[in-house]
C-alpha cells in the first residue's frame, strides 16, 4: 500500500507540473477574444469569396490538420484535379480539406501561419456570430475605403438584412476562383483628408479552376459551402457546420499553440494605420515547397534547414567578402601578383637578402651564413696575396686578390646615385667578388683605390 500511494502521489505531482507549464498556452487558445483581436486575425482573409472563407474557418478548427495535409502535397506534386481530391479523400481527411487541397497556396499561407489560423479556428468553433460579424465589419471599412469594389475576378453585393448592410463576394466567373492579396494597413484604412483613393488595392494572381469541385456530388463541392449572414453561420453541404461526422484523427499530434503577440498584427488597438515593425502581409507564393523536410515538432513552419543560403550577386565596386587564396594545410598563402614588393632591409637579427639587380651591380650569391653587422669590420690579413690562417682569400675572375672596402667609407659596388634619390647604406655580402672592371674603370668621387700587389 505504501509503494502504491507513493507512485500515485509522484503521478500526481507530474500531472499538475505538466499543467502548469502549459497553462499559459492554454489560456491564451481559450479565452475569449475582443472584437478588436477578432478583426486582426481575419483581416489577411476577410475580402477572400464566401465560399473559400467558409472552407477555411472550418479548416481552421483543427490545426494539426492544416499541418499534415501540407505536408501530404509537399509530398505528392505530381496529383492535379479529380485525382487530387480523390486521393485526399482516400487519406481521410475533413471535406474542408479535400476542398482546399484545389487552392494548395492558401493551405501553405496557412501552415506558414499556423498560430492565426489555430486562434481563428478556435474562436470560431466557439462562437460562430463573433467570428461573421468580425468579417462583416471588416468588409464594412474597406468598402468606405474604397478598398473592396466588383472587378473582372469578383463580384460584391450589398445585401440589406435586419437593418443592417451585408457584404457579399463572389467569383465574377463561377469556374474560376481568383483569391485576393492586399496589405491590411492599407485596404481598412480611412483614406485621410485631400488624399486621392485607389481604384483598388486588390491584386489577384493566376485563377483557381473549379473543374474539380463543379462536377463533383460530394459534399464538399464548390457549391454547398457559403455563409448565412442573416443567421450569423457559416454552412457545408447546404447545412450549417456543426463540427464533422467523422473527424480527422491526426497519426501524431506534436503541434502546440502559441500566444499570439497582439501588437506584431496589423490593426493593433483598433488602429488600422498602424503598421507592426518588418511587417509583411501574408501572400499566396507557389505550391507547397517539394521535397522539403515535412513539418514536425523540430521543423516548424518558417524553418527550412534545406533551403540554400542566399546567393545575391555582389554589389558592383564592392570587394568579395570571400578571403582570396585561403591556406591549405602544409601550404603558405600566395600573396597577389599585383602587390608591389620592397627591397629588404638589411638587420641583425634578421638573414643577409638578396639584393634586386640594378645597372652596373650584378647581384650577389647569398651568403653561406648570416652576415655580421656593419661596425665588425673584417681585419685585413698582413699579406694580402696570401690565405690568411682563419679564412681564405676569395680571387677575382681575373686573378687579382679581392680588395678590401676602407673604414668610414662608401663600398666600391655602390652605384652612382640618382639624381633626387637618396642611395640606401647597404654592404657587400661576404664571399662576393665584383668584376675588375667595377674598380679600375669606375671613378666614385673620394674613393681611394687599394694599392696592386
């Protein structure tokens, strides 16, 4: 009994830690919104037709589906048309998804925003009339912008029920679904004073064929979805949506929802000129990106670990931020051919360099061993036709012993200077032997030559 009443108390204590860690996610899906948050959520799909808004509140209901579905067509891009839905109906999936599948960037836009979408499903299995009178209003303000008008994709109708104005959109071309885009800081707002409105500030891409969805019996053809305004519901299959028959049981529920930050949407306090800091509306791009890794708990949406890095050009006149000649193991860097190189400076510590050759002075070998410094005059031997006891005399290529340079004076091998340039000190390396003729002939003003043995 001891053993027993302690697993039970230690189970216990587990579940109302777990609870604690997410009841701050919990509170924030659960509690009721303001008609303020409600008009932030559905302001990105508030002007889209009845018919594709009722599939998408519904959708909305369960978010781990939204999730799944995406990553089912990530998966299979070659399925189009009545194969398509056929398949998705095979998968089990609700009958809002085995619609959407036709619309495959508007389930991506939701995936990519799964946490709006998650609230929005959540308020409207909640309350439905919140959810239609949010749309309504919205549609309201942008058509005292001048925003929302019927053009050659839509259709809108000012319907009156109650006392009050209704707003109804749909496709101009009954075939084909064009879906809106637009930017929410800028359709509701109230143009100000002297400010010239826009015929529209709608755009539509390419068109969304309804071959699929028309010529279907199923319940979830094109034409049993839509809104009853007048009774604030939303309906499917001609009735209104009271939940699925049979519901999607998703294999692996590893979504959680998330707060929503509150002043990173547009509309923020109710204040539609309000513009949230790098704000980007949401936009319909291509089909769901293939061959992606699927979305998973460690690969959320907006996380794609198999995207390439960007690759924009460089800007012209602008160097490379790539480090040129980058070293190998067991290699030094090779500097640039076009860097200019300065003569070595001759130091103690440092080994005897190799001189550049100029007119008049062939270069010299390099030494066999680092030259002394210049103030350690090498001694004159007594005889200079003789070796001398610790190193040999070096002969010149004519026979002549190698003269020796004089204290306090310039080298014999040091070439005229050139007019405004200053000539380095430098000396001789050791065991070099000058041509005679760079003695005999050349005359270098108070230069002493040695005397001939």
């Amino acid at each position: 009994m001891k053993h027993s009443s302690s697993f039970t108390a230690a189970l216990l204590a587990v579940v109302l830690v777990t609870l604690q860690a997410f009841e701050p996610v919990l509170t924030a899906q659960s509690a009721a919104l303001t008609p303020q948050q409600l008009d932030q959520l559905l302001s990105p799909i508030a002007l889209y037709p009845d018919s594709l808004l009722s599939q998408i509140v519904t959708a909305s209901t369960n978010p781990q589906e939204i999730l799944d579905v995406d990553n089912w067509l990530a998966g299979n891009p070659s399925l189009t048309g009545t194969a398509l839905t056929d398949a998705a109906q095979q998968q089990g999936f609700d009958p809002a998804f085995i619609a959407l599948v036709n619309f495959p960037q508007v389930l991506d836009m939701m995936a990519q925003h799964i946490d709006d979408y998650a609230a929005i499903g959540s308020a409207f299995a909640a309350d439905q009339a919140a959810v239609t009178d949010s749309v309504q209003r919205l549609r309201a303000q942008a058509y005292a912008a001048g925003s929302l008008r019927s053009n050659q994709q839509q259709t809108v109708t000012l319907q009156q029920a109650g006392g009050q104005t209704i707003y109804v959109i749909q496709p101009a071309n009954p075939q084909v679904v064009y879906v809106p885009q637009y930017d929410p800081t800028l359709v509701y707002a109230a143009p100000g004073a002297g400010s010239v409105v826009a015929a529209s500030l709608l755009s539509f891409g390419a068109g969304f064929g309804l071959a699929a969805l028309l010529t279907s019996n199923q319940p979830w053809g094109w034409g049993g979805w839509g809104w009853n305004w007048g009774a604030r519901r939303a309906y499917y299959n001609n009735a209104y949506w009271g939940g699925w028959a049979r519901p999607y049981r998703p294999p692996n529920v590893w979504y959680r929802p998330r707060p929503i930050a509150w002043n990173a949407r547009p509309g923020y306090g109710g204040n539609w000129h309000y513009r949230p800091p790098a704000y980007r509306p949401p936009t319909l791009g291509s089909r769901p990106e293939y061959g992606r890794p699927p979305y998973s708990s460690t690969n959320p949406p907006g996380s794609r670990p198999g995207r390439p890095q960007s690759t924009t050009p460089p800007v012209a006149g602008r160097p490379s931020q790539t480090a040129p000649n980058p070293p190998t193991a067991g290699t030094r860097p090779v500097p640039p051919t076009n860097r200019m190189t300065t003569p070595a400076i001759w130091k103690p510590s440092s080994p005897a360099a190799t001189q550049p050759t100029r007119p008049g002075n062939p270069a010299a070998p390099a030494a066999p061993k680092p030259a002394t410094p210049p103030s350690a005059r090498p001694s004159r031997p007594a005889n200079p036709g003789q070796p001398g006891p610790s190193r040999p005399t070096q002969a010149t290529p004519s026979g002549q012993p190698r003269p020796q340079p004089q204290p306090n004076r310039a080298p014999q091998a040091k070439p005229a200077p050139q007019p405004g340039r200053s000539a380095p000190q430098t000396r001789p390396a050791p065991g070099a032997a000058p041509k005679p003729s760079a003695f005999r002939n050349s005359q270098v003003p108070g230069l002493k030559p040695a005397p001939t043995i």
